[in-house]
C-alpha cells in the first residue's frame, strides 16, 4: 500500500509563497496521475491540481490558476505544490493524492491576510 507524506504547510502573509511536497513510499508514483486537495475549516474537501504520470499535462481549480503550480519528480518519487501570491482563502489543510485518491494526513496551510 502507498504512503504519502505530505510537507512544507505552514503560516504565512498573504501574498507570500510556500512549497508543498509529497513524498511516496510503498509505490512508484511514475504511472500514476497526482495531484492535491485541499479542505477548510466546515467545508467540503476540493480539487486543486493534478498532473499526469509524465508531467506533460496539468489541471488547476479555477481558483488557484496562475497562482499555483504542480510538478514531480519521479526519479525522486515525490510531487510538489508551488503555490505564490496566497490568499486567506487558500488555508486549508493540503493532501496529496495518487489518482485522485489521499492516502496522507496532510499538511496545514494557515494564511494571515
């Protein structure tokens, strides 16, 4: 079974800059499409991003385009979320997901506007 281990959520301003990474043990990631979900405080978990095994198509939530972006190392089995200009509305917690599915707890993003 697959392990993510999520890393690099924490406080920040708003329009500063964090990088989320998300290492994979148990599996290679290198076929699998990841991507990142996020869910706030008494909402619903939602899409963020997601790119495909070759890192040659991504896809974003409306709300993070331009902001936010995905990438992976596969010969290091890891994933990252590069997210800048960041918004109160972005605190959540972060999960890494292999097709679309977490398999981590997550990391805390915490955004002071």
């Amino acid at each position: 079974q697959v392990q993510l281990v999520e890393s690099g959520g924490g406080l920040v301003q708003a329009g500063g800059s964090l990088r989320l990474s998300c290492a994979a043990f148990g599996r290679t990631i290198s076929i699998y499409t990841m991507g990142w979900f996020r869910q706030a405080p008494g909402k619903e978990r939602e899409f963020v991003a997601d790119i495909n095994w070759s890192g040659s198509r991504t896809s974003y939530a409306d709300s993070v385009k331009g902001r936010f972006t995905i990438s992976r190392d596969n010969a290091k089995n890891t994933a990252y979320l590069q997210m800048n200009s960041l918004e109160a509305e972005d605190t959540a917690v972060y999960c890494c997901a292999l097709e679309r599915v977490c398999w981590g707890q997550g990391t805390q993003v915490a955004v002071s506007s």
